[in-house]
C-alpha cells in the first residue's frame, strides 16, 4: 500500500472513530425515560433508543471496542508512513505518535464528544438502529473480553466492564 493510500485509510479510521465517539456519548446520555417519551411521539429510531437506554453498558462497550480499534489501527497506518518516509527512528516515531495523540485528542476525544453531549436526543435516534444492529454482531466479542479483563483484574469485576 503506498503511503497515500495509508493516510486515506487512516482518515478515513479517524472519522469513523469520530463517529463512535459522539454516538457513545449521546446514547450515554439519553435516560429511559426521555427515550420512551420520543417513542409515544413517535420519532424515528426511538424504539431502538429505547433498548440502548435501558441498559446502555452492553451498546457502550461495542462502541468504545470499536472506536479504539479505529483508533489503534489508523496510528499503526500514520506510524508506518512516516517510519517508510524518514526510516526507523525515534524521532519518526515520536513524531508521528504526537501528531496521532493530537488528532485523536481533537478530532476524535473533543469534538464529536461534545456534539454527542450537547445534541443526544438528535444523534441517539439518528444512529439507535446501527448501535443496536453493532452491539448485536459484537456484543459477545466484548463480553468476553470483559471476562478477561475481569479475570486479571485484581478484585471483584464488574459484569458490565
């Protein structure tokens, strides 16, 4: 893959870990019952929200996978274009960690998280029907690796991660 193309994969990851950022705080904020009201209403994908707000942990936790898997491997794809650019160093790598840890930060911690918590009704319907559809395919994948991540942490662990 030329370098070109590892930077469009890794904007391309960035946006979508955006995504999941502003979709888990908006379904983390959102109460049962405020969703069962937009339901009586009538509104699009309230049904779906409905189901996330009454035990969020399981669609949180698909989304949070997610949004560190799409983060983790667009800074595998940013480290490798610069260590394929300026060769193996450790200024090469520091840099392109500083320049993912910015972006990250900003594009991916910030921002989205901030329309997520100040827009959660409009982005919780709007995307209710995929967190659902995610959690559906990937919740037993996080599941267990809550299990293992209980399983080595010292203590009782929590059922829900």
């Amino acid at each position: 893959m030329t370098n070109v193309w590892l930077i469009v994969a890794a904007v391309v990851l960035v946006s979508i870990a955006g995504s999941l950022a502003a979709m888990e705080a908006a379904v983390s904020r959102v109460r049962r019952s405020r969703a069962d009201e937009l339901q009586a209403e009538g509104k699009r994908g309230a049904a779906a929200l409905v189901v996330i707000a009454t035990d969020p942990a399981p669609f949180v936790n698909v989304l949070l996978f997610l949004r560190i898997t799409s983060m983790t491997t667009a800074t595998v794809l940013v480290v490798n274009v610069f260590v394929n650019t300026w060769g193996t160093t450790w200024s090469s790598i520091a840099v392109a960690a500083a320049t993912m840890a910015t972006v990250n930060y900003v594009v991916v911690g910030v921002a989205p998280r901030t329309i997520g918590r100040q827009n959660p009704v409009k982005v919780g319907l709007a995307t209710a029907g995929f967190v659902r559809a995610l959690a559906k395919v990937l919740g037993p994948l996080t599941r267990l690796l809550i299990l293992v991540g209980n399983a080595i942490t010292p203590g009782k662990g929590y059922r829900d991660g």
